[in-house]
C-alpha cells in the first residue's frame, strides 16, 4: 500500500507540474480529491486491510491528501496570477495606443481683441477702470445727461432689475472715474453690457470699451487724432476712416466713425450694404453739462470719450457672420483663434 502511495505522489508530481491552466488544475484535483479520486479509492482499499495495519496505512493516506491539497492550492495561486498578467498585458490592453491626451484651451477671440484694444491704448497713455454691471439710473442716465423721458432712453433695451439696471453701455465708467479722480485724465473701460436683443448681430451680453481723455485744451483735433492712430493699429495701416455727424447725449458735437468696408475694400458688397463703409464707434467732445453732473469746470477742462463693441470689431477682423458664434463655447469654433 505504501509502495502504491509512493507511485502515486510521483504521478502527482509529474502532472501538476505540467498543468498548463486552471482548467486542466480542476480535473487535476477531482482526479485525486474527488469523490471517485485516487484517495477516495486508496481509502475504501483501507478498508480491507487486516486491522493492524490501517492505523499506519491511514497516517500515509492522510499526508498524502494533505501534501496534494497544499500542491494544488499554490498552483492555483500562481495560475491565477498568470492569467492576470497575461489578459491585461496582451489580450484587453494596447500598449501601444496613445495615451488620453488632456485638451488645451484657447484664448477666446473677444478676450484677444479685447487685450489688443487695451494693448493700443495703453501706448497711448491709457489707463484701465472698471465699473459695476448693475448701474442705479443715475450712473446709467442720469448723470450721461440722458434724462427720464428722453427718447435716447427708448434706443437701448434695457433690462431692469428693481429701481436698478443692467448697465446698457459703459459709459457709465465715465462718471465713476471722474467722480473720483480729479482731471486731467486718460481711461478706458472694458465690460460686459446688457440689451434686450437678439439676432444674428446682437445678444443680450456684450462687451464695449469706453474711452475718456479729460485734460486743458482738447479739441476735436485730438479725438479724430486718437481714433485713427487706434484704427490703423487694429484694422491696419492702409484702413480708410470717415467721422460722420450723429448724436449722443453725453457728447457734443458728436459723431459715428466708420472704416472702409474690410470685406470688398469699398467696392460695395452685402456686409457693408453696398455702401462700402463700416461704422465701427461713436464718440464725440464731452457735454458740459456731464462734467457738471461730476464738479468739473467746463471753462477749465475739455474732454473728449467714444464707445465701441468689441464683437462687432471681432467679426469684421475675423470674418465672422454671426455674434452668436462666440457664446456657444463650440471648441471647433474656438480653436481656429
Ligand atoms: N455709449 C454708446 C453706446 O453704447 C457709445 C458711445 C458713443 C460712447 C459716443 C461714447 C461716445 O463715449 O462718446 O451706444
């Protein structure tokens, strides 16, 4: 019996060492623990043998099971391992697929323009002053000589938020800045400002800059000065500018200034209505009566301020056909900036 335990512990040996899966490791284990397995028989074979002899037959037996139990648990570790290292390595996992790149962002094209705008002014001797989005009444039109009932107030959609608003332009930076600063000075002021209005060429939201210059003997010479010199910078030297007459309440005289049309170079063509001209910003001398609102004298000191939105300046340098295009975050539309 002894001697047949012995045959069998090298048939065992020599299979496990072989098993090349799990699979195979299972039949392995049935064949020599199961019900109908090699020690299940060697025990009932016991059973026949002469009383005497089963105490030290059973101890073999036993150490016999024992030693294929601990065999067959530290093979099923390291099969289990190795077909761990083998499905990540090669069956579910590409080594060689690129990585996940992280995507980098842009800077968005009103922020670039903005930041050019500033850029220009600044060598100017420009300063840059923020004011508040919600304005009271008073920075917003009152104080911009534009009074309760006065029709200039039906041209901005404004959106109102109690007695206060959303500012509609920022001009009101003007007020703030020279309610604390005492003259001569040179601002501008770049912000969101807020309409009721949308279409193709407006959104609710957008961005202007102010500009103010407050100093001794400013004349209507330096603001078309100023202009032009800012114009050529953003649009290009070779950029033909216009100043029309036109009105605003808190400049006078005023007027609206237009750039040769940057699509057909004044030919005439569907952007510029076949006129050939842009108009690009308002401007004008400030109102006395503005000064009056913040205590400067208007016999001692003359000013001069223009406004402009920075999409409407974005579009035609970019060739862009619809405002809306730079509030929907399309990173296809982004990334081309
Ligand atoms: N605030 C005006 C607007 O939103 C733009 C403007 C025009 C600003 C003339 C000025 C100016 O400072 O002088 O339509």
């Amino acid at each position: 019996m002894i001697e047949k335990l012995k045959q069998h512990q090298d048939d065992f040996d020599a299979l496990i060492s072989k098993v090349p899966s799990l699979k195979e490791l299972k039949q392995l284990r049935s064949d020599f623990l199961g019900k109908k397995g090699c020690v299940s028989l060697m025990l009932n074979e016991m059973r026949s043998l002469p009383n005497d002899q089963k105490p030290l037959a059973g101890k073999h037996i036993n150490a016999f099971k024992q030693n294929v139990t601990t065999l067959i648990q530290e093979k099923t570790l390291l099969l289990e391992k190795k077909s761990d290292l083998t499905s990540s390595s090669s069956e579910d996992f590409d080594t060689t697929l690129p990585g996940r790149g992280s995507p980098s962002g842009s800077i968005h094209p009103i922020t670039q323009v903005m930041d050019e705008i500033i850029t220009i002014f600044f060598s100017l001797g420009f300063k840059v002053e923020e004011g508040p989005e919600i304005e009271s009444d008073y920075y917003n039109f009152e104080a911009l000589n534009i009074p309760k009932d006065h029709p200039a107030r039906d041209m901005q959609d404004t959106f109102y938020i109690g007695e206060d608003v959303l500012r509609t332009h920022t001009s009101p930076v003007q007020i703030h800045v020279m309610e604390n600063h005492p003259p001569p000075l040179r601002i501008i002021a770049p912000g969101k400002v807020f309409r009721c209005d949308s279409d193709v060429s407006h959104t609710p939201m957008f961005h202007q800059i102010e500009g103010l210059m407050v100093d001794k003997t400013l004349s209507f010479g330096d603001l078309k000065g100023v202009m032009n010199i800012f114009l050529h910078e953003i649009f290009g030297q070779q950029t033909k500018t216009r100043f029309r007459p036109s009105f605003f309440p808190f400049t006078c005289p005023s007027a609206e200034v237009d750039i040769e049309c940057v699509m057909c170079s004044g030919q005439g063509c569907r952007v510029c209505s076949k006129t050939g001209w842009l108009e690009i910003l308002g401007c004008g001398m400030v109102d006395p009566a503005v000064f009056k609102f913040v205590d400067y004298d208007p016999e001692e000191w003359s000013g001069f301020a223009f406004g402009l939105g920075i999409e409407r300046v974005a579009m035609l340098k970019y060739a862009i056909n619809d405002i809306r295009l730079f509030f929907e975050n399309d990173i296809r539309f982004l990334k081309q900036f």
